[in-house]
C-alpha cells in the first residue's frame, strides 16, 4: 500500500508541477484563446494522467514502469534495452504475463509459451454461422470461437489512420463467422502451386536493378539489398501480379508514386506518438499537419486499389467472352465469391479492405524478414557459406541465371532453417494484434478480467532465455529435426512469427516460398559481408517505431562470385 501511495504521490506531483507551469500562466492572461488553450491542456493531461494507472482489476499482474518505458520508447532506447527492462518484471511472473502500456491503456502481454498457446490455440464455445445455437452434431457450419478474439476498438474507428487504412470487414480485424467466411475464400489461392517462377523472374530483375543503379562495379557497396529502393519495389511487384494480377512496376520505376504513398502512410503508422495516445488523432488531428498528409494519402491509397479492383473485373470479362480459364489468383477469388451464393460474396469496401491486408502483408513483412537473412549471414560468413553449398548442390554453380524450382527450393532444408532462424531471432512484427477476453477467465493460473487486452509478445517469447539456450545466438540448427525447437513444442508455443492455431498467418507458405528462391538467387551470385564501419558491427540497431520492426541505415557489400 506504501508504494502504491508513493506511486500516486509522484503522478501528483507531475500533474502539479505541469498545471503551475504551463497551464496557470495561460489561464493568467484571461483571453478566450488562452482558456481553450488550458481546457485542451487539462484535457490532454487528464487522459495521459487515466492512461498512466494500472486498473485496479490489473494490479496482481506484474508491470513495466509506465514512465520509464514511455520514456524508453520516446527516447529510441535500443530494443535490447527495453527488453531487459521488461525481463527484470517477467522475473516476478511465474507464467510469463506481465503488464504494459500499449495502444490507448494497459494490455497484458504474453511470453510464455504455455500461456502463448493458450491464446492462440485454445477455443471456447462454439457459434453457429446462423448465429442460432444449435449444437455441433446437428449443425455442421458450427466454427470454434476464439476465448480471446481479436479487439476491434481500434480498426473500426476511422478517426484513427490505423482504422483508415486496414478497417474492420477483413480477414485480419473479423472474428466468428464472419473471419470464417473471409478466411475460406482466400483459402485456396493459398493452398496451391507456389508461384516460384514469378519469384525467380522478378528477383533476376531485381539483381538487374541492384547493379544498374548502383556504381556498376564488380564490388557493389548499396543500401542492404532488401530494405532498398529496390528490394521494396520487388516484393510490392510480388504480391501485385501474384495476387492481384495487377503490375504495379515497382521494379521499373524507382520513383514509383505509388510506394511513396505507401511508405508515408507506413511511417505515419509507426508513430508512438499517435500509437499511445489515440486520442490527440481523434480530437486534435488540426493540430498535426503531417498527420492530416497522411491521412489524406491513406484516401489516395484507397483509390489505387479500387483502380486495380475495377482492371481486373474488366481482365475478367474479356477472359470470359474468350472463355479463357487461367488459374486464379486471390482478387479473382475474393471477386467471385458469391456466384454460386449471394451470401458469401464481398462487399466493396470487404474487397478493398481485403486487399490493403494482402498488399501490407506480402510487401513489408517479406522485405523485412528478408533484410534481417542478409545482415544474419553476412555476421556469420560460416553459415553463408554452408547455405551457398546446399544451393550449388541442389541448383548447381556456374555464371549463367538459374531459377529454382518449386522441387528444388523444398530440398533447401539448411536455407529453410535460417529463414526459421532468422524469424525467431528478428520477427517482422514484435506483438500480435490485442485480443479481448469476453469473460472472467484464467490464463496459466492467473485470473484476467473481462474486457482484459491481450498481445503476445513475439519478440520476448521467441528471446526467452527461460526457453531458448543462449537466445541471442544465430544458430539454425536449433530448426533441425530433434532440434532445439521442438524440444521446446513440448512446453508449449515458443515460435510463432505468423502467430499459430486458425488465425496463423494465411500467406505464411507463400512468404517463405518466396524468401527461398531469393535467397537460392543470390547465394549463387554473390557474396556479401557487413562494411567495417557499421553501425551494426556489434548488434543490429533498430529504426525507431511501433509495429513493424525494420533495420537502421544498414548496408551490406556484396560482390559477385562471376
């Protein structure tokens, strides 16, 4: 009770010392600009003061300091930093939750792995697709409902930019029936033929325009391949043809508008700023310029996809009046849903929403995942080099341009495993979205309140040294059969960059189809190493920003083997 009353001492004391300064001298010159300037500070005040306390249903769960990290986050603390911050608490947690300031208030995060599995895997009752409850043996559209369903506060309203962009009629925001519906639709544009050809012709492309707009020579020394100019357009032209059977000529256009669009809206996103105070977006939008920008871009962004929706319904008709019938990619999927049932087909703005899903999931995660298998093999030339003599075994050597086939790139089992390495060590994105418990429940022996924000931590858990020997380690060999990690399956859910059960990531077969063939591609041609001034000598360092975890300023020099 002390320290509690120490803590609210101290949060006093900062409101006081705020009011004093800044707050009493507007109110001193007694003008109707200065009186709306303290309402809007008291107001600002009042919702940091309600975000920055625990609720009282929370306390028995062991927390971060909420202004230190606040302040870690603000600041660019590195990220090991801040997790040893976090450690320190998870030592006080017997079953790896433990508190934190997140979007708007507290969640709980999750990071270890029994509790991980929980949230992922466990299902509670069931709900028929009818909404009507009928019991499993006489319905067979009943579907499990998650214990823990995705929030939708934050994707519905569209205040916010995050809710703008992505919504809440897609495959990610949905739960129950609805998801269901989504997810069978997309389904089967996932659960095919991979379409490696389409990676191997855009990647030789790629290598094509990583020299050319580089200095020519033999030694190339250029942003590290995957987070530049170029590795962004490949994977945007990726997921363009392969998916919406649109070309975006990303890898044509550096100056593509297109991407930069995109990438200001994706930047706007990573704000912590916006990300822990939602509410200066919902009242204060005026105030920010750039904000509005990108809020404005995000329209622009929308008008691009309903441009490639409406090319392929054209594509479609003329393939019918020629009565073509060419494998369908997953826009083709989405549009023709509801031919045969009127009930399952899409809305516009399901279609649309749908797409802006696709396209972020296909383009930055892969680039990123991509970009960390570089900078991993480049510290390690060992295991670079164990990688490049399984691709020379399977595809062979020589100087002319090979792609890989889909045969060839399922026998890179070493490549697979750095490419699982590479994710457990540097995952795309550091948490899951929140979940929501619907009632009063436990979770690895500790009681969480309904209406409790859930996120798994991917970061934490897959950095777990109460899990993984020596964490920080590069070692894919722990993904060998019998290896390290499924040792680890037996304690519970200690991987999971794709998250896991029925809301795993659907492209996930496809994301690691495509960073097989790349990395199959390049290992061929070149090799790479880490330049002797970098910043990333010792660890890698961070850009700063919520959400999707990108490298600062890294370069790598590569240098063709031919």
């Amino acid at each position: 009770m002390q320290s509690l009353l120490a803590a609210v001492s101290k949060d006093v004391d900062r409101l006081s010392a705020f009011y004093s300064e800044h707050i009493l001298p507007y109110l001193a010159r007694k003008s109707k600009a200065t009186y709306i300037a303290a309402a809007i500070a008291s107001f600002v005040t009042y919702q940091v003061y309600k975000m920055s306390h625990i609720p009282r249903n929370l306390r028995h769960i062991p927390a971060v300091p909420y202004w230190s990290y606040m302040r870690s986050v603000f600041s660019g603390t590195t990220q090991d930093a801040r997790r040893d911050m976090i450690y320190s608490v998870l030592s006080k947690s017997p079953n790896g939750l433990y508190l934190k300031p997140s979007r708007g208030g507290w969640s709980v995060g999750v990071v270890g792995p029994q509790a991980l599995r929980t949230v992922f895997l466990r299902k509670g009752i069931y709900t028929p697709i009818n909404c009507i409850a009928l019991s499993l043996h006489s319905n067979p559209n009943l579907i499990p409902q998650d214990d823990y369903p995705k929030s939708r506060a934050l994707v519905t309203d569209k205040t916010f930019l995050v809710a703008k962009l992505i919504g809440g009629q897609n495959i990610i925001s949905l739960n129950g029936s609805p998801w269901k519906k989504h997810r069978m639709i997309a389904n089967p544009a996932f659960h095919r033929h991979m379409p490696v050809k389409l990676f191997g012709n855009l990647c030789e492309m790629m290598m094509d325009k990583f020299e050319s707009e580089s200095d020519g020579l033999s030694h190339v020394n250029v942003p590290a391949l995957m987070q530049s100019n170029v590795g962004s357009r490949f994977t945007l032209d990726v997921i363009g043809q392969a998916g919406f059977g649109y070309d975006f000529e990303s890898l044509e256009n550096p100056d593509n508008e297109k991407v930069h669009i995109y990438n200001s809206i994706m930047e706007g996103l990573k704000n912590p700023l916006f990300f822990f105070f939602p509410f200066l977006e919902r009242h204060f939008l005026w105030a920010f310029p750039n904000r509005r920008q990108q809020h404005e871009n995000c329209d622009t962004l929308h008008q691009l996809f309903k441009s490639v929706i409406d090319n392929k319904r054209r594509v479609l008709v003329e393939q019918k009046e020629h009565n073509e019938d060419p494998e369908k990619d997953l826009l083709t999927l989405m549009l023709e849903a509801g031919e045969d049932d009127p009930s399952q087909a899409l809305s516009v703005e399901e279609l649309q929403e749908n797409l802006t899903i696709f396209f972020i999931a296909g383009h930055d995660t892969t680039s990123n995942a991509l970009s960390f298998a570089l900078y991993l093999l480049a510290m390690n030339p060992d295991i670079q080099e164990k990688a490049r003599r399984e691709v020379l075994e399977v595809i062979g050597d020589g100087a002319d341009m090979v792609h890989p086939t889909e045969t060839q790139i399922s026998q890179l089992k070493y490549i697979y495993m750095i490419m699982k390495e590479t994710l457990r060590i540097h995952p795309p994105l550091q948490s899951s979205q929140l979940r929501v418990t619907e009632e009063d429940t436990e979770l690895a022996g500790t009681v969480i309140p309904k209406g409790a924000r859930l996120q798994a931590d991917i970061f934490l858990a897959q950095h777990n040294p109460a899990v993984w020997k020596n964490p920080e380690e590069f070692r894919p060999e722990r993904f060998a059969p019998g290896g390290e990690n499924e040792e680890n399956a037996k304690k519970g859910l200690a991987w999971a960059p794709f998250g896991n059960g029925a809301r795993q990531c659907i492209g996930m077969n496809f994301s690691l189809a495509e960073q097989r063939v790349v990395l199959a591609m390049l290992l061929r041609k070149f090799t790479w190493s880490l330049p002797e001034n970098s910043i990333h000598k010792d660890h890698l360092i961070f850009a700063p920003g919520m959400g999707l975890v990108n490298a600062k300023d890294l370069y790598l020099s590569f240098e063709k083997r031919f």
